[in-house]
C-alpha cells in the first residue's frame, strides 16, 4: 500500500464506528479507536485533536503534501 488509495473506504470505517457509540463524548470515541481502530490510546487522542484542530481541509492538503514527499509515518512514530 503506497497511501494513494482511495480515503474513502476508511472514512466510512470510522463513520460506521462513530454511528456505533451511543456515549459520542471524546473519551468513548478515543476507546473505540483504541479498542477497535487499533491505535494505541495516545495515538487515538492524538489522531482526535489532529481532526479537531485542523479539520478536514487543512488535513486534506497534509496528506497530499505527505504523500508528495512520501512521508508515510512522520517524525512522531504513530
């Protein structure tokens, strides 16, 4: 996997997970994605502020850059 696949696919993964809780809180959505995204926790607390922080155009661009400069786990090791 080259991380030029369609994001598509694993958006639905987490819009499916998110549908799937019925506590919606920060806390229950950082559990499921330690429990059934397999991040560690701080990764999924990290991965949540990231999305929150910057949002999806900003994250868009960043992926593309990442890819342009196949930048694949970045300097923090997640």
């Amino acid at each position: 996997m080259d991380g030029q696949e369609n994001v598509r696919p694993l958006a639905e993964e987490y819009i499916s997970l998110i549908e799937s809780l019925t506590d919606k809180s920060n806390e229950s959505l950082i559990n499921a994605l330690a429990n059934q995204g397999d991040w560690t926790e701080q990764a999924a607390e990290h991965l949540l502020q990231l999305a929150n922080d910057y949002g999806s155009f900003m994250l868009r661009n960043a992926l593309a850059l990442s890819l342009a400069l196949n930048v694949e786990d970045g300097e923090l090791g997640f």
